[in-house]
C-alpha cells in the first residue's frame, strides 16, 4: 500500500541513518573487557551482563565477530544506569539533573557556513554551568547533507574560547509513528580547535641571508565537530532543564521555524509530509473524471487502496503525542480530513475480484495513458489506478507464473545504450523519424527524459511497434539513446530458426536485438525483451556483476518462456 509504505520507508532510512552514525575521533573500540574496566565493573559481571542483554548494542564487531564498544556508548550507559562516569568523557553524561531552567541566550533562524557552504537552522543556545548547550536543526532541503559535517556550524554562535566546553545537539528527524515507538533522539557532538599547518618561520643564523621569509599573520582559530552518541532527548532535557524541539521530517521549513518562536506549544501546518494529500487529490479528479463509471474495477482498486492508506495515516498521527519526556513537538502535519462524501466512497469499496475485467482495464487504462499530454490532470490519476491494478491481479492470483500475474508485469520499460554500431544501424534502418517536440508533450516521452535527461534530447523515433526513440547528446559529448523497450515476450513466438541474437561492441552496455531475415529480403529488429522491474536500463557486458547477470537472466526468460522471478531463479 503506497501510504503505507512511504511512511516506513521514511522511518527505514531515519533509522538506518542512525546505525550509520559516524566514528568517535580520537578513540577506538573498547572490547568487553575494556568496557568493565571504564565502567569500572567486573569483567565476569560485564559478560554477564551482555548476555543477558543489560548492555548497550555494541557499535561495532571485531574480525571475530565480537562486540565493541565507543567510549561515548560506555559513559551513556553509566549515566543512564547511575554508576560513575569517567571522568575524561563529555560532561553531558557527568552532569547531574537540572534543578532550574538553564539560561537561553539564543533562539532564532541563522544563516550559517559549514565547511564554507551558506545553510539555514534554526538554533538555540543554552548557557549552563557546565558549558554551552547549542542546539541545531537544519532547514529546508539539504539534499545529501550528513548532520556529522553540518554541526560545525554551532562554531559560529559562540566565541572560540568556549568552544572546547560546548555540547552540538541535532536531533534527527522522524516520520509520523507507524511501526515503532516514537522515541526522538539526537547526535551529540563535541567541538575541537584545529591546529593550524605551521606557519614558514624566518630562517635563523647564516640562512636568513640567503632565504627570504615572512611571518604570516596570526590564522583566526578554525573548529570542527566531532561526533561523540546518539542520546534520548530526554537526557539532553535533564541536563538543560527544558525541553527540546523536536521536528517531523519534511515541517523543517524556514517559515514553520519563524512561526515556532511565538509558540511554546505545538502548531499544526500544511501536510507536506504523507501521501494523503496527494491521493485525495486524485480521488476527486477521478470521481470529477468519472472514472467509476468508465473503469469500475480500476476506481475500486484505487479507492480500496485508498482507504488503507488514510487508515494508516490517522494511526500514525494517534501514536504520534504532541510532547513525550523531554521534549515537545514543533509543528505537527494536518491529519486528514477528506469530504463526508469521498470517505464514503473509499471506505465502503471493495476491489472487483473479476480478475479479467481488471485485465482489460488495465490494459486499456496503460495504452490511454501513455499517449496523454504531461498536463493532462488526469494523468497521474490513470497511472496510480494501473498501478493498484497490477497489483491486485499479483495479490488475488498470488502465482508468480500465473497469466494475470505476467500481464501484471508486462509494461514498457526504458533502455538506454549507445548510439552505434553495425546492430544499432540494422536497427535505426527500421525506425521512423517523428517530431521532437510534438513528442515531448506525451507522458510516455517525458519518462524517458526523467531523471537530468530533459536538455539532452535531439531526435526522436519510433519502432514499427510505435515505441518512441529519443537520440541523446550526453554531457560529456557522447551519442546515445534512451527508448522504450518491451518485457512481454510476445515477440518471441515470432524468432525462427534463422533469428540471431546480435549487439555491438559497446562495452559495458550493449543494444541486444533479435534479427529475423523476411521473405521480402528485409530484416526484423526486434528487441530482446528486459525482465520486468528489472532495476536496469541496458544489457551489461564485459564484466564481472549485476548488469551481465540481468542480460543473461533475460536471455533464459525468452529461451525457456519463463517468469521473472524463475528465470532469476535459474541465473
């Protein structure tokens, strides 16, 4: 279920993230042993403790596949547990708990320049009587953007004599609760003084006579951010004595930040988080279409899909709460709140279990909407409808080899190779030129371009089959294509005996076709179907990997008539 799983995949790659977290500077992985003796414990005690899982996961294996740990992970757990903390870790796990509010003495949106790159945060400074507590969440889109090069930026808040006693807080956004606890953490950082590269000195003695030598000028000191833990907000909170923001990824914008100065509490903004606004969208214009009356299997099974995914939506807002031990949410997403009559519509369909009354429509359904303008509003309506169709058939037949299964799979895909070679020539010896822009305007084209290609394009073509061609200059000059190539295997009923299987010599991607001599003294081209959902734009050659695999995956799935998953099976 598409809701469902944007949701996930969003918390998947959060935590993910999380177990990627980068590696403490200027330590090394304490071993179980080494673990007892910071923690100033019994190693028998300590391996007793591991496994009865009263220790903290270990941040790393060793060769052996034993467990190790970071300084900053053994000093967590003795705070966390109450035994003393060592005395040369952050003073973050050694401070005890805040009887008053610490001092803010900063709260706003910054402009700041990490490793020389212009990012906006918003930031707060805690003065504590330990050192400053600074506190960052970036804002907008950062793209790839790693918080373990970002946190520097905390340097430029606060004068460099305070840097060595400073605590950088990021806390790491999470989607809305579906499938696990909400429990927010951060990244803690530490921020270190570099030394600057010795600065050329005036030779001494006899030598100042025949060298030259200037004395630079003083250098201004220069901070980096060294990653130390992730903590629970809550023990960040009990040091400061507040709470901490907290933000849900995809609120973290600049205006959601301005507005949360004049708010201690939660406020709620436009969903720029979840599917749903998206998919009421396309609800209306289907209903407006009247998409229940042309596709009555296609409207069920995306409105059946539909109603999973507002069920999932309104779960994950209730298991969502607005504050939690130590810190409160910032800006929280507007939960759904569809028309009475659209509810009703979604909620009361039942996906038709007619499984060849699905077939058609999917089929006509995919030849309608490649052929509709890229403007067409009822464009993406049509795909995610193809899109819950095929999947219905996959569900409700539940066979891989099954023919609604095959036919759910069949669709165009996109090969991309160059643009030569005595193969690709027999080949263009078929295609007809057809106009660029004209071409440009349809959907099926446009997925072609997707993807940094929309400037690349010069020519356009299409097969006998009517499958467009689009000829290419890449950016570093070279020619080649990107078309749409078949999965079905219905071309191969009509190979024969005299067919050959032919590319060119165009490492590490060929144009792999089918060429079927005529009785009229022509030559077919037809191309070798790739696997469906292959996850690959080409037949790779020449090499040792995943691209040759496919090719010969491909190659056994026309041989043999199999399905995707069987042939895979085979290779």
């Amino acid at each position: 279920m598409l809701l469902c799983s944007v949701t996930r995949a969003k918390a998947l790659a959060l935590r993910k993230e999380t177990l990627a977290l980068g590696y403490p500077h200027g330590t090394h992985p304490h071993t179980l042993a080494q673990f007892a003796r910071r923690a100033g414990i019994s190693e028998g005690r300590a391996r007793a403790a591991f496994a009865d899982g009263k220790l903290p996961r270990p941040d790393r294996t060793d060769a052996d596949g034993k467990p190790l740990w970071f300084a900053a992970s053994i000093d967590t757990w003795c705070s966390r547990t109450g035994r003393t903390v060592a005395e040369d870790s952050l003073w973050l796990f050694r401070a005890p708990k805040a009887t008053e509010p610490a001092i803010e003495i900063l709260r706003r949106v910054v402009t700041v320049h990490p490793r020389g790159a212009e990012r906006t945060m918003f930031a707060i400074v805690w003065d504590t009587d330990r050192g400053h507590v600074i506190y960052l969440q970036p804002l907008g889109n950062t793209g790839s953007d790693h918080k373990d090069w970002m946190a520097v930026a905390a340097a430029e808040l606060i004068e460099p004599r305070w840097w060595a006693d400073a605590v950088v807080v990021m806390p790491m956004e999470d989607g809305l609760a579906y499938y696990t606890e909400f429990d927010p953490i951060a990244y803690i950082y530490k921020l270190t003084t570099d030394t600057p590269d010795d600065e050329e000195e005036v030779p001494g003695g006899v030598l100042r006579w025949l060298r030259r030598g200037t004395r630079a000028a003083a250098t201004p000191a220069r901070a980096s951010a060294q990653w130390q833990t992730h903590l629970p907000l809550a023990d960040i909170a009990a040091a400061i004595g507040r709470p901490v923001p907290f933000w849900i990824a995809g609120t973290t914008t600049a205006e959601n930040a301005q507005r949360s100065l004049a708010y201690t509490a939660t406020f709620t903004v436009p969903d720029t988080v979840t599917e749903w606004p998206a998919t009421q969208d396309r609800l209306e214009r289907a209903a407006a279409d009247k998409l229940a009356e042309r596709f009555p299997a296609a409207f069920a099974a995306l409105a059946a899909d539909a109603a999973t995914g507002l069920a999932a939506v309104r779960t994950s807002h209730e298991r969502t709460p607005d504050t939690g031990p130590g810190w409160y949410l910032v800006a929280r997403p507007a939960r759904p709140a569809p028309p009475v009559e659209l509810e009703q519509l979604i909620t009361t369909a039942t996906p038709v279990e007619n499984l060849a009354l699905a077939a058609g429509e999917l089929t006509e359904l995919r030849a309608l909407e490649r052929d509709l303008d890229i403007d067409d509003p009822i464009g993406d309506v049509y795909t995610a409808a193809i899109d819950a169709l095929a999947q219905q058939l996959r569900d409700i037949e539940n066979d891989p080899n099954g023919p609604y299964t095959a036919l759910a799979e069949q669709d165009l895909a996109i090969y991309c190779a160059p643009w030569e070679g005595p193969v690709v020539d027999s080949w263009r010896r078929n295609l007809v030129p057809t106009d660029l822009d004209d071409a440009r305007r349809l959907r099926r084209v446009q997925r072609l371009l997707d993807n940094g290609y929309e400037h690349m394009p010069y020519e356009a073509y299409r097969d006998p089959e009517g499958r467009y061609v689009l000829v290419l200059r890449l950016d570093n000059g070279s020619i080649w294509f990107r078309a749409e190539w078949p999965t079905d295997l219905d071309v191969v009923a009509t190979w024969t005996d005299e067919t050959i299987l032919a590319g060119d010599d165009t490492p590490p991607v060929t144009t792999l076709l089918a060429l079927t001599p005529t009785g009229d003294g022509h030559l077919r081209t037809d191309p070798v179907p790739l696997c469906p959902r292959n996850g690959r734009e080409g037949f790779g050659f020449g090499y040792g990997g995943g691209g040759p695999g496919s090719t010969y995956t491909a190659l056994l799935r026309a041989a043999l008539g199999l399905s995707r998953d069987a042939a895979s099976r085979i290779a």
